[in-house]
C-alpha cells in the first residue's frame, strides 16, 4: 500500500464505529421506552394465547372469526372423525349432515385412530384458532390446530 493512505483506512473505520454506536444507543433507548409498554402487550397476549382459552360460540366464529385468529380457544360440538372429514359441529344435526359451519380438527394420529368414528360423538376441545377456509380441501370454516385438550364426552344411555 502506499505511503500515507493508512490514516484514511482508519479515519473510515473510525466514523462506522461511532455509527454503529449511535445506532446500538438509540435501539437500546427505544427498548428501554418502550419496556413497559410491551410489556404490557406480552402479559394480554400471554393470558389470551397460554393461560386462559377463550370460549366463543359457533356463531361468534362465523361472523366474527378473524378476532379469534391465532387466539387459544375452546369449542364443545359434535365432532365427526373420519379420513378427511375430522370436524366440529355447533349441533347434532349439523355433524350428521356435515353442513357447515364445521371446524377442522387437526387431530394427531393417536387421536384420530383412539377416535374415529363416524357416528357423530359430543366433543370438547381447545387449541389455536385459524380463521377462514380450512382443512381438507378448504371446506370448512376454520381450524382447530395444535390442540392442548381434545375430548369425547362418555354417552349416557337413556333411562327407560
């Protein structure tokens, strides 16, 4: 190299390090203000998401689904379990016919083969909500993921 150019190699050098310094300051104060701020929204996303599922009815998830995207929700129906067809249902009659609205249930295997059934069965479940079509094909009206609790209520015979 030659003679005297170091000084403009270390004079660059020098200006991109205290830029990067104002850059590392000026995030480090916006965390430090905005702190509180998320973490509030962390504590409200956190309950709503983790701890406590919310419970809307069929109705509310038809006209209002996307409120419920991404949220932990639990739903009681009727479920129906069969090859592509794994849904819930707001009523019997909805879950004997298959109409809609019906929620896909992204069922495990060892859930799907514990219950598969196409007699439709009274269920309860909860997991993250995804708005919109869904499931096999995109026919139903939302879906039920990564199910925390997934039930078949037992059948009580009727008394004579």
């Amino acid at each position: 190299m030659p003679a005297g150019y170091g000084h403009i190699r270390y004079a660059a050098s020098s200006e991109m390090n205290k830029s990067n310094a104002a850059l590392a300051i000026s995030t480090l104060a916006l965390v430090i203000a905005a702190g509180p701020w998320l973490g509030e929204r962390y504590s409200a996303v956190r309950s709503r998401v983790l701890d406590d599922p919310l419970r809307p009815s069929f109705g509310q998830l038809e006209l209002d689904g996307g409120r419920y995207g991404g949220a932990l929700i639990f739903l009681h129906g009727f479920c129906t379990i069969v090859f592509e067809g794994t849904a819930m249902y707001e009523d019997l009659e909805h879950a004997s016919r298959g109409s809609r609205p019906g929620i896909w249930l992204d069922l495990t295997q060892e859930q799907f083969e514990a219950h598969e059934s196409s007699t439709p069965q009274e269920c309860g479940a909860s997991g993250i909500y995804q708005a919109g079509p869904g499931g096999h094909m995109s026919v139903f009206d939302g879906e039920l993921n990564y199910l925390e609790l997934f039930t078949i209520y037992a059948r009580t015979s009727d008394a004579a």
